[in-house]
C-alpha cells in the first residue's frame, strides 16, 4: 500500500486497502468483522507452544528461533484445545505484515480477552518491547498466551489480540483534548482533567443493579478453581459460577487482596468522537501497587450518542501487586490518551452490534448475568 497521505490512526476503509496491496498477509481470508472501525482483529494459528518462560527475540533474532529453544510441547488448535492457567503460549498468528516505510503498529488484548484475565502480548521479530511493530516491519507476527483465572478453551480462528496501524505524529496533548472536549464533551459524570491524557476515576459508589437490601453494584471478583471459558461462545456461562459480586454495603472504598482479578468501572462516561480514536495507557505506578487494565484500545464511535452509545463508562481489569492496597471512590486509577485518526472511518463503533457500546459495570461477553 502506498500513497497515504496526512498523520493519523488507520480507519477501517485504510486497513482494508492495505490488505489489498499486500501490506497484511493471511493463511485465509478475513472473517466478516474481522476488520474494525479502528483496528484489525488477530486470529490464532494451528498450534500453540507451550513455552517455559515468556521472552523477547531481541535485535538478533526470530521469533521462531527462541520457540525452538523454549518449546516444552506443542498443543493442536485445529479442533480447539485448552490453555491452562499459570501456563505460557505462543501461536502463530493467521496475519503477517509487509507495513509500508511510514507506517508503524501496536497491539493490545481484545476487550473481552482483558475481563476473562488473559494475559496476552503479540510479538515480532527481532523486537525489544511487546505489542510493538516498527514502521516499515516485514515478517510473521506471534501472540503469547498467558490465562491468569480463567482455564480457556481456544481454537484456530479465535480472535483474542487486535492490532492498532498509525502514519506520523497522532497524539493529542493536553492542551488538544481541552479543545476537543469543549467541542465534543468528550468526558462526563466527573472532573475533565487533562494530565499525560484524559485522567478517570474509580467509581465505589455502584449503580442500582444489585440484589434488594444488597447496596449498588460496584464491581466483580473473579473466583478460582473454574470450568472452562470458551472464549468464542456468547452468553454460556453463568456468572455467579465464575465470579463474586461486589456491593456497597455503606463504604464507598474497596481493599484490592494481591493476586485477585476484580473488574472495576470508571466514575466517568467516555466519549471518543468519530474523528479520533483512544487507548487506555499504564498507570503510573508511583500512585499505587496495582494495575488497572489488559485491555486499552478505544475505537472511534465509543460513547457516541449516535452510534447508541451515550454514557460508555470504561470498564476497569484491576489487579493488585505484592500488597493489599486500598481504592477509595473517585480515585485517579487510569488516563485515555486521544489520537487523531487519518480519516473517518466508514463505519463506527457501536453501528454494528459491538458488545460493548453504552456499557456500564459489564462482565466480558461470556457470562450472563
């Protein structure tokens, strides 16, 4: 693909031009909405390494090379296998890349990957730094697989990482985004503070969705020693089975107990106008022994009132380090970083059927609640 022209995200009618010219590469043909408005979906291949440790190929060497030399078995995906917890994969993903010279990528798990506590990372070669694709890469991406509560049953096909393609400087400062959400009201329902991005809070205080005489609901904690999760089925599971609600009973704080997964939401409603797209970025961990998400890519559309996504709240993946460490409501616990996008994109977030548009406190698409 060539003759972009302009700085920005890559919209949907971009990324299907670049497949065109051979700039991504599949072993088949994409899925209907493999493609979003956004960003690419990344399927997994036919097999899984099951790896002793996580790793970087460094400048010197392949992804392929340090499988061989890690490599404890190999698990077939092509009828659906199960990856156990506190075990490491690697998969071959069905994408590979031919980026132009101007154009750069990064990748991040799939909403519904970060609510089951999937770790995931994807990985090029000859690569310092995960979730990294340089301008102008050329060669076979890989994910690592790590399910940290949750045993999950995947599949070649399964689509648990997506992949973000940007031209050029994107990035909106402070300054911008105040401009933009005196345009666009791109925050509501708490304070607009713009500090290395748009800065949100944690919301203790719950929405009344919670059993009679049980206080709001303010968040989940996911239980261990499980079933499976089939991670391509909707709606299959009980969420009383997998996961502990969490009400305020009068106390608008929570103590994060090291080593569980909570799932958490934002004080405030996001809106990512259609002309820009967000990602949640780390946290600085001066403020705190926790960390808030897997999960960072925002599409253009989420929390737009047209797209039937008025008052999105960001849903919060939060896990506690070494210590027990308190949140208290209104808690700075996160910053949405805002990038202008090249183009609109044809369609928008939540124009589709996305799971996720005007959601509040929210389990991944999995459970029923």
């Amino acid at each position: 693909m060539s003759g972009l022209d302009g700085a920005g995200i890559l919209a949907v009618q971009d990324i299907t031009a670049m497949a065109a010219g051979g700039g991504i590469v599949t072993t088949r043909p994409f899925d209907a909405d493999q493609i979003q408005p956004a960003s690419l979906d990344l399927r997994l291949g036919t097999l899984a390494y099951r790896v002793r440790a996580s790793f970087l190929p460094g400048p010197d060497l392949s992804v392929e090379a340090k499988i061989r030399a890690l490599t404890l078995h190999v698990v077939d995906l092509s009828q659906g296998a199960v990856l156990e917890t506190g075990c490491v994969y690697v998969v071959p993903l069905m994408e590979s890349l031919a980026l132009p010279p101007d154009v750069a990528a990064s990748a991040n798990p799939k909403s519904s990957t970060g609510r089951l506590d999937v770790f995931t990372r994807v990985i090029c070669d000859r690569t310092r730094a995960f979730d990294t694709i340089p301008a102008g890469y050329h060669g076979p991406l890989y994910i690592e697989i790590s399910p940290r509560t949750f045993p999950v049953l995947v599949r070649a096909g399964s689509r648990l990482s997506q992949i973000r393609f940007r031209r050029g400087d994107t990035r909106l400062g402070d300054a911008d985004l105040a401009e933009l959400h005196a345009r666009e009201t791109i925050v509501s329902g708490g304070d607009a503070v713009f500090q290395g991005g748009l800065t949100l809070s944690i919301d203790l205080q719950g929405t009344a969705t919670a059993p009679s005489g049980h206080g709001n609901r303010v968040g989940w904690r996911a239980k261990r020693h499980t079933g499976v999760v089939d991670v391509d089925r909707k709606a299959g599971l009980d969420a009383l089975d997998f996961w502990e609600p969490i009400d305020n009973r009068g106390r608008t704080s929570l103590i994060l107990d090291p080593d569980e997964f909570y799932i958490l939401v934002s004080r405030e409603a996001v809106h990512v106008p259609p002309d820009y797209a967000a990602e949640m970025v780390p946290f600085d961990p001066l403020v705190g022994e926790f960390r808030v998400h897997y999960a960072g890519f925002f599409d253009p559309g989420f929390g737009h009132a047209e797209a039937g996504g008025a008052g999105a709240r960001a849903v919060l993946e939060v896990r506690s380090h070494e210590v027990p460490f308190i949140l208290d409501h209104g808690q700075s616990i996160g910053r949405l970083v805002y990038e202008r996008m090249r183009v609109r994109p044809e369609r928008l977030y939540g124009e589709t059927g996305s799971n996720y548009q005007a959601q509040g406190l929210k389990l991944s698409k999995h459970f029923r609640v």
